[in-house]
C-alpha cells in the first residue's frame, strides 16, 4: 500500500501514576507501554520508493517527569537480524532505530539519537534543516533485546539533555523523526516520508503533543587526570570541572575550570604538502556539549567557529598545545529567537601570554525564514594580532520545493596597528523537482584579504566559484529485478580567484546502481580544464595547469552475518597531483556480535607529482605511498570497551626533474638539485574504557607515535622500523571524568 503523505501520525499518550519509573532494559514489559497503542504506519525511504516495508515496525512513546521514553518493537527473524556491536558513534554495520527529536518543533535544532541491535549507540544534531554534526554528545539512556522474530529498542531521553524553550501549558509540542535500518537489505523505513538527505527534512517533522516535565537542573563533570610521558621522563596531573546548569528549562551556562583535554581520541595520520589546511573534527566533552549554535558553516569548507584552534599550538614557543584557565558558555533558547555567547581563555606558559576567544550568536526561525547573525572577536597578544568577524546568514523558503539560503561575512584584523579588511558571502539555490530529482545552484565570493581561520576555518580566501549539480534517482520496486535503485548524479563548477584569473573549471557525473542484496557500485568520471593554481608557489608565480581527468570506481559487497568490504580505485592525470592511480581496500570482520578487527589499506603510485620547494622552485617526484589502518574492538560487556589501534604511513618520493615557473605560468626545467626523500610516519593507541554512567568514564590510554623524514628512499619494510624508532610520543594516561 502507497504511503499517504498527509496522514496523521499519531501516539496515545496515557497518564500514568505509578511510583517505579520505566526501567529501560529493552524487554518493554513495562505496565506503561501496555497502555498505550503503537504507531505502525512507516514508508520506505531509502530507496525513496514510499513503497510499504518489508517488515512492520511498532513505535511507542510516553513522558514523565524524568524525561520522554520511547520503545520500538522491530519485527524480523533472528536468521536476518544484524545486531555487531561498535563503539559509541563509530559507523554501524548492523540493523539500528534513529530517533531524531526538534524539542521545540521550531526546525532550528534537532537532536539524533540512534540506537543499534546489540546495543550500539550514536547521537548527533541536526541544524539548518539537514546539516548533521557527530560533534554533540548527551546523555542518555537505551538498552535492546531480541528473540526469534523481533528486536526491541528502549530509549529514556532526560529532559535535561538539551535546552528548549518554555511552554505556557503542561504540553508540549515536538517534532519527532523515527527511523529503522535493516542491514541485510540497506533499507531505511521512516515514519514519515522525508529523509535527511533531503532539501526540506526538520520543517516536515511530525508534531507530537506530550506532557512536558522540562525543568532547571545541574551537571557537574569532574575530571582528574594522570599523564606520564616516557619521551620526555616527565609525569603531570591535571584536575578539572565542568559545569552545566540550566536555571530554566531554556536556558543553559556552561563553566569549564581547566577544560579537560586528555588524549583519549588519536587524529588520522595525514601527510599534507600542498599549501591548505587539514581539517581535524573537535572530540573534546566541553566544545561538542550544547554548541550547535554556534556551529555556523557555509560554502567552500567554511566554519566560523572551529574550536580545535583553542588550545592549539600556541603563536610562540615550542609547546604543542596550549593550556587552558577557563571556558563559558550560555545559550537561550526561545519560541523563535536562540542567543548566546562564548568565550575560552588561554593560561600564560611562560613564552606565550595566551589567546582569547570570544563568539556571540543569535538566529531567528519564522514560518518561512531563517535569520542568524555572529560575531568572532579573537586576541593573539604574542603576535599583536586581533581578528574581528562579523556574519549575516539567511534562507527563505518559497514554497516546499524552493529554498534560498546565504550569507554575508565581513573580517576586520588589526596587526601592529595596521587594518586589512574584507568580506564575503554566498548564495545557494535549491529546488526538489520531485521525490527523487533535485537541482542546487552555488555562487560564493571570498576575498582576498578575508582571513576567518583565527577561529574559524576556511582552506582559502581569494575564490570566486559557481556551482551546479543536478541529482536524479530511479527507486526500483519490481521483484524480478536485481536493482533497488540507480542514480544518476552531475556537477559542474567554476573557479577563479579575485582577479578574474581561472582557477578551474570541472565537470564531473557519477552512476550508481544500488543492488537488492546491500551490494552496491559507482563509477565517476572527472573532467578539469586546466586552469590556474595560484597557491602552489606560495604567493611567487602562479601555474598554468594542463587538462585534467579522473575516473573512480566504489564497490560495496553485500553486507554479510560477519564480514564486509568495499573496494575502491582511480586513475588520474592532474597537473599537481601527476599521472597515477590509487587503490584503497576496507574489510572489517566480526568473530562475534562483540569482537570485530577492521583493515584499511591505501596505495598511490603516481609520476610527476609536483611540491613545492622554495619561490618559484618546483620539484616532480616518483610517488609511491602506502598507508594502513588496523582496529581491534572488543564490547567485552555493556560497561567495558577495549580497542586498539594502529597506523602507518609510508611514502618514497623519487625526484624526477627540477622546474621553475616562469611569469606566464610554464614549467622550465631547471638545474635545481635533485633529492630524494622517504617519510614514515606511525602511531598505535589501546584504550580500555569503563563507563561508569553515561559520559562518566574511566580511560586508560597507552599512545605511541614515530616519525622519520630521510634524505633518501628506501624499501617499505625498513622505513616502518626507522618511523618506529623515531619517538615522537610516548605516553600513559589514566582518566577520569564523573557526573557528580
């Protein structure tokens, strides 16, 4: 039966007075749940067929004064249930429900709450209507059980883990999103028919009316940490707190006295010569709780608030990073209008005095629009450097199918008395065709003189772009067929800098033909005319590039009781990057539902790759490099996490001629010395981690990391010992961190 769009979605909320509280063990034997009548009426959307599911899925919900309860009855034999467990917010290769709740149905922020068969977990929020960020963590609380043909979830959500807007009434009205995937067939059934891949997805939540018990609270997180560095010989502790109070339900300030900044998550090895920066994501308690607000993006990577530079290398000195005396945080959260501000104040290490970060936010939601301002002020006295930015952002909805959004940016940096200003801004133009075609059209400007990167992050300045890419699907339903959907998907963009120089102009479409057993294969073709590369001399004599293609193929196999794969490959000839290919294999294998090892391995081999040495010097390098990945997981029980973790990066650079660029932008041979280089870079981390309650833990975290540069090439096998033997880190952390 054909999804009706239209239909109501309802939940019998019963009014229980019992004394004992839901206890959520995943069994659903509650006498509350037995009181209320399910929501069975769920569509398909993924693939958006809105075709009736294969399997009926029996949602429940109820609220009290300790929070909103939901339970999920999923009806599946047990031969197909996947239920591998991983840690908290890794990816899930198993059957899992995803709640997704806007506490003010405002379509501002929404929070998502996953929950995996064999009790895997994942949360996340949802801003400017589909934009999602694994940088929140709450807490809460899910348990799931199974038997031979169904599987149970059960989710207590406090109503103290967000702030919401006040409600004259004893109700409350929430937009609500539930979702179940099944892993065996790659399949997404929703309850209603929208997705978050979608250009309208928080506007066409279901509204839910239930008893609203929102109220002030307290957290507090303590914190003390043991470190010992075997580099250096040197041992440190280090306590802290974290402070949450929200005095109404509303609103919310947040106080961190010596932030917590333990290393209990490792970053990705990555080697990176070209002239831009790498993007690291921020993993630290304080800067993901309750920042959604500030997490304003735009076009071209931009981020306005990017917190990985507070606490970063300081501006002076030789420290890797930056101790930290305090952070705060307030936010507000009305029917229309959110506000806040924040701050973080760096300690003084002798060398260097320490940076200031301020940001000051506010958004309106209308029926119809959107309108948020921000202002970053940043102090960086070492250097005599402050940094202002200020931000307008916008989008308009014409109708259900139409959306405009944008922004303007303008940055003011005073260095030793001297101004530079500029601005930027961007628009974006989307529009559904229809439920499975869409159309986005791009146009940003950044200046030359803008510079957002001392809070925020930007890879660059000085771009005009426009950009087009047109997306269709095809939901196949007919049973002969192998297919469950193929897609068709086609971009094109324009690149120049300021001064109308062309950067690049690429086209690019990519076919995927999704199958019915989970297996899946795409294959892309990239198209460059050539262009410009105006950042590669760093500011001397900009490149003329050559034409350019790329073809890519992904293949996922078919998602297995124990094992999984893909396999992906391409093939390139590209200015910079030289003429090659790269080939790239992950498998991950499951001894039980607890236990899992995954490898990752990449291999590039390209010729003529071109970096950088000084002015207009270029040197093009043989380049082979090999980087891998290892993970052991083990969930010995639901309180206990073990893992490790290991990578290795290698990579043999053979010169092969000496350029310079000359003024029209050619390269001229040169007789420029040749020299080889080998890099090898490594790192292992094992973790254990007990939790105490939800976000209160106990870490015990042993890190080692090498790295060695050489004036030569050498065999891979001997570059892994001489990037072992390089100590770079070498530490023991004992961690603790609980809610009082």
């Amino acid at each position: 039966m054909k999804f009706i769009p239209n239909i109501i979605f309802i939940f019998a909320l019963q009014i229980c007075f019992q004394v004992n509280a839901i206890v959520v063990d995943g069994k659903l034997d509650d006498i509350e749940w037995q009181q209320i009548k399910a929501a069975e009426n769920f569509t398909t959307v993924t693939p958006f067929s809105l075709t009736t599911p294969d399997y009926k899925t029996e949602v429940k919900l109820y609220s009290d004064d300790s929070g909103i309860y939901i339970a999920i009855v999923n009806h599946q034999p047990k031969s197909v249930q996947r239920s591998k467990r991983t840690a908290r917010d890794a990816h899930m290769d198993a059957d899992y429900n995803n709640i997704v709740l806007d506490f003010d149905h405002s379509a501002l922020n929404a929070y998502s709450f996953t929950v995996a068969n064999g009790g895997s977990i994942e949360d996340g929020i949802y801003r400017n209507e589909n934009d999602y960020s694994y940088e929140w963590n709450g807490v809460w609380y899910s348990q799931t059980s199974s038997d031979d043909e169904h599987w149970y979830s059960e989710i207590h959500i406090p109503w103290d883990v967000a702030p919401m807007a006040s409600v004259s009434e004893s109700k409350r009205k929430v937009g609500l999103y539930v979702s179940r995937h099944v892993a065996h067939l790659a399949k997404t059934y929703a309850n209603a028919p929208i997705k978050y891949n979608r250009q309208r997805f928080m506007s066409d939540f279901t509204q839910v009316v239930i008893d609203d018990h929102s109220t002030s609270s307290l957290q507090t997180f303590g914190y003390a940490s043991i470190r010992r560095d075997m580099v250096n010989n040197e041992s440190s502790m280090d306590i802290g707190l974290d402070l949450f109070w929200k005095p109404t339900s509303n609103k919310q300030l947040s106080l961190a006295f010596n932030p917590d900044f333990g290393h209990v998550e490792s970053d990705e090895l990555v080697v990176n010569f070209s002239p831009t920066e790498t993007f690291f994501s921020e993993n630290r308690p304080f800067f993901t709780e309750n920042q959604g607000l500030f997490d304003v993006r735009g076009t071209e990577s931009l981020r306005l608030v990017h917190t990985r530079r507070i606490g970063a290398k300081p501006d002076v000195g030789n420290s890797i990073d930056a101790d930290l005396n305090g952070a705060v945080k307030f936010t507000s959260v009305g029917d229309k209008v959110h506000y806040g501000f924040f701050s973080a104040i760096e300690d003084s290490d002798g060398q260097a005095k320490g940076r200031r970060f301020y940001t000051a936010r506010a958004i309106t939601k209308q029926s119809d629009y959107s309108l948020g301002y921000l202002l970053n002020y940043t102090d960086r006295p070492d250097i005599n450097r402050t940094a202002t930015v200020n931000s307008v952002d916008y989008s308009y909805d014409f109708n259900k199918d139409i959306k405009l959004s944008g922004q303007v940016i303008q940055s003011q940096i005073n260095i030793n008395t001297e101004d530079k200003n500029d601005s930027a801004s961007w628009l974006k133009l989307e529009h559904q065709l229809n439920n499975n075609w869409t159309q986005t059209m791009q146009f940003s400007y950044y200046g030359d003189q803008l510079e957002v990167n001392d809070l925020g992050y930007l890879p660059r300045n000085d771009l005009v772009s426009a950009n087009y890419v047109n997306s269709w699907k095809k939901p196949i339903v007919t049973a002969e067929s192998q297919l469950k959907e193929y897609m068709i998907n086609f971009e094109v963009e324009h690149q120049e800098n300021t001064e109308g120089l062309n950067i690049a102009t690429t086209m690019n479409i990519a076919n995927t033909w999704s199958y019915k057993d989970s297996s899946s294969i795409m294959a892309k073709l990239t198209l460059d005319n050539g262009g410009h590369d105006d950042l590669l001399t760093r500011g001397n004599n900009v490149l003329a590039k050559d034409d350019g293609h790329q073809l890519e193929l992904l293949y996922y196999g078919a998602n297995q009781s124990q094992f999984s794969y893909h396999l992906n490959a391409s093939i390139y000839n590209q200015s910079v990057r030289g003429k090659g290919y790269t080939a790239h294999l992950h498998s991950t294998y499951f001894f039980n539902d607890n236990y899992s090892v995954d490898f990752g391995g990449w291999y590039t081999d390209a010729d003529n790759w071109l970096i950088w040495q000084q002015a207009n010097e270029i040197i093009g390098y043989s380049r082979k490099q090999f980087l891998t990945r290892l993970n052991f997981n083990a969930a010995i029980d639901d309180k206990q996490e073990l893992s490790f973790k290991f990578e290795w990066l290698a990579l043999n650079a053979t010169a092969q001629a000496s350029y310079e660029v000359d003024g029209d932008g050619r390269l001229i041979s040169s007789q420029n010395v040749l020299d080889d280089f080998s890099l090898s870079d490594t790192a292992i981390q094992l973790r254990y981690r007990y939790e105490i309650a939800p976000l209160s833990n106990i870490y015990l975290v042993y890190s080692r990391g090498g790295s060695a540069l050489l004036a030569e090439t050498d065999s891979f096998n001997s570059l892994f010992r001489q990037g072992w033997d390089e100590r770079q880190g070498d530490n023991f952390l004992v961690k603790v961190r609980y809610q009082f």
